[in-house]
C-alpha cells in the first residue's frame, strides 16, 4: 500500500523545519504575496529559497499558496511572481481561482497544480474538470462524507488530498463574507479576522442599544464558532479509500502545534499502512496538548452531530512550550535551549522527541552561556544550558507540565 503524504503547516522557517523533522513529508506556506493566510508570517523571497534547501536537504517537499481570489489589479505582479516560483523550482502551486490556474500553466509550467479546499471540490465531475484542465492535486472540500471521497477516487486520478485536523469554517471552507462585512478584511484574500468565533447577542430593532445575551450558560453562547476537526482515528479508512494526501490545518499556529500534530498523524498513517491498529488514546493525548477547541468528525460520517463549539470551550495548552533544544554537549552532558516561554529550577518539563519516546524530569538548575548558574530562562529566545539525563537531538521540544511551576517570577 502506498503511503499518502502528510501535508503540515508552515507559517515560518521554524515552523518548516518542525513539520520536517517530526514526520511531514511536504509543508505549505505562502509568499508575502497572494497567499490566503495574510497574518501568517509568510514567506519573504529569500526564506522561500532557504526553505527549499532545507526541504531539499531532508527530501521533503514545498508547497506555495497562491490561492486567493484575484483582482484585475493582481494579474500583473502574479505573472512575475508564477514565473519567480517556477524559477526557484518549488513542488507544487496551490490554486483557487480559475484565471490564476491558468497564469500558472502560462507563467510557471514546470510546477504542478494544487487545486485548493476554497474551490470547494465536492462532487467528481468538478474534480473530473480540473484533472482534465491539468491539475496534478485536488484538496476536496472539507464538506465532504467519507462515501462521497471514496466515490470520487473511484472516478477519477488525479491525486486527492484531505484536511484531517485543525479549524473549520462555518462557512464552504473560507468562501464566507462574514469577516469582509463585519471588519471590511476578506476571507477570501488572507484577511479573516475570525469573527465567526465572536460572541453574538440578540437585539430588538426598536430597542436599539439594548443587547439581549443568547445563554446556552453563563459562558453565553458562540452560534457560528466551529469545533476543530480531528480525524485521526479515521485514517485507516481514508487510506483505504485511496487519498493520496492528508493535511494539517494551521500556518498560524506554533511550531509546538505543527511538531505534535505532525508526530501523531506520521504515526497514525504509518500504522494505516501497516495495518495495525496503533494507539488512539495516546495520540489524542498527545493532540491535548496543544490548545484545541473541542474536536468533530466534521462531515466525514454525514451531517456533523455537534459541529458548532457554541460554549466556546476553548482549552488552552495546560503543557506550555517552553523551548526547544539546539545541540546536545556531550561532554557537559547538556542540551543548549533556546527558550520559547518562562522555565526554570523546580519545574517539571516534558521532552518531546522526534523519533523516540518522550520523557520529563525536574530541571534543577539551568548555565547561562558563560556556565554560570542561572533560576530560570526568562526573556524570549534566550540561551541556556540544561544538564539533562540523556542525549537529546536537535529540535527537541520541550513542555513545561501543570502543576509543577517553579520559583522565581515568569
Ligand atoms: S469568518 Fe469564520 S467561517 Fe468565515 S472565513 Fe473566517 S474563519 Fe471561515
């Protein structure tokens, strides 16, 4: 059985580098143009070319959203920035638009075509159409039921790809105006402010000023605010279903996320693969760990039961991420870390590895750079010296754990 690709998120070249070294075969980004993440810390020409020599280096692979519905304004700079990405030699051009489609087979036809999930590909006549029109991929709609993907692999062969985990939309993924009316930044170039997530009230028309609360309870109610999507326990049928591809949701997110999230789905196709079975409780474990709304199946098993987070039950990551190793001396037997949030003597931290299991212990005392003891690594992307049990490779990640805060101010 072939293994589909695991598509992560990589709102940076931090980012980038933790999708590769913890299991993502391929990451997507934007450039600082004509991406649909426009807050996501996209990508200047310059990290465009060292994420390349970086995917390169591992065998991985570079994915460049372009996916934007364009203006007659745009056509101009999109061809020179088609013809710039096809110059550099990127893997792939995720797409929307029909006319950027077709800019892109004019201006750039060495690079393979992603059709995106904001084309709301549904049915396999549509995907008939793009395949037909030369696109190498299609990321389906996220509407979609797991019969419904099955019988579109069954009629076409251009490749599939499908979200798996992260945020949804209230709306067909992105093609929403609720952000463009509500804040006048549009959905459909990069610029939701999420506004879906807001809390909602009710107001009578002739009592202006008066704002009823729609109360579920006395968190209120989030009518629109989506549940994040989890399938990973469904891989196994997607698999076998015949996706060629399974993507992660979030270029704004952290590295912490897009390194856990990119461990635990490597695992569960791996084992899909594999046919066995894995373990399930342990990964969602693991998924716990970074800050999640409650999870749905989305529409994978029909109509979503409870799609909608309307207590907006937001948990926040009780394992703060902390740091992240840069080398290990052996001799000193420490691991230099580079820090990320506040931690310190008496804290308990959480390694999380890529390759090998994880595991904690209680920091007892931290060197600064000159070896001198400090409490605690306290200002962001400070250095520190970690005196630890074991050799720990480069980008280890590490968590401090609830419960167990240490001395000192944060
Ligand atoms: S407002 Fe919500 S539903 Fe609309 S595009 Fe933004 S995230 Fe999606």
């Amino acid at each position: 059985m072939i293994r589909p690709e695991l598509v992560a998120p990589a709102g940076t070249l931090e980012k980038a580098e933790a999708a590769f070294i913890y299991g993502a075969d391929a990451v997507y980004l934007g450039g600082t143009e004509f991406s649909l993440r426009a807050y996501a810390g996209n990508f200047t020409s310059q990290q465009l070319a060292e994420v390349l020599l970086m995917a390169r280096a591992r065998g991985k692979k570079v994915y460049v959203a372009v996916n934007f519905l364009a203006h007659n304004a745009d056509i101009g700079r999109l061809a020179a920035y088609l013809e710039y990405l096809d110059t550099l030699g990127v893997d792939g051009i995720i797409v929307s638009d029909l006319g950027v489609m077709e800019l892109a087979s004019r201006y750039a036809p060495g690079i393979p075509v992603t059709i995106s999930t904001q084309a709301s590909v549904a049915n396999y006549v549509t995907a008939r159409v793009y395949q037909d029109m030369g696109a190498k991929r299609i990321v389906l709609a996220r509407e979609l039921t797991l019969q419904e993907i099955a019988e579109i692999r069954d009629r076409v062969t251009v490749e599939l790809e499908v979200f798996v985990h992260g945020a949804m939309c209230v709306a067909y993924s992105g093609r929403c105006l609720l952000s463009s009316f509500m804040t006048g930044r549009s959905g459909n170039r990069g610029e939701c402010a999420h506004p879906c997530r807001y809390q909602y009230r009710l107001v009578e028309e002739k009592r202006p000023g008066e704002y009823f609360p729609i109360e579920e309870d006395d968190r209120g109610t989030y009518i629109l605010n989506s549940r994040d999507l989890c399938l990973v326990e469904h891989i196994p049928e997607l698999v076998k279903a015949g996706v060629n591809a399974f993507k992660i949701e979030g270029r704004m997110k952290s590295a912490h996320y897009v390194a856990t999230t990119s461990r635990v789905y490597r695992e569960a196709i791996q084992a899909a693969v594999e046919g066995r079975s894995g373990d399930l409780a342990a990964w969602r474990a693991e998924l716990g760990k970074v800050g999640t709304r409650p999870y749905t199946t989305g529409f994978l098993l029909g109509p979503p039961q409870e799609g909608q987070d309307v207590y907006k039950d937001f948990k926040p990551s009780r394992e703060a991420f902390c740091g992240i190793v840069r080398k290990y001396d052996p001799e000193r037997r420490m691991a230099l870390v580079e820090q990320r949030a506040p931690f310190g003597r008496e804290d308990v931290v959480e390694f999380l590895r890529p390759e090998k299991p994880g595991f904690s212990m209680k920091v007892e005392i931290l060197y600064d750079l000159e070896l001198e003891p400090v409490e605690r690594a306290r200002h962001a992307q400070q250095l520190v010296w970690l005196p630890v049990p074991e050799p720990l490779d480069y980008f280890t990640i590490l968590r401090r754990l609830p419960g167990a805060v240490g001395g000192g101010s944060r």
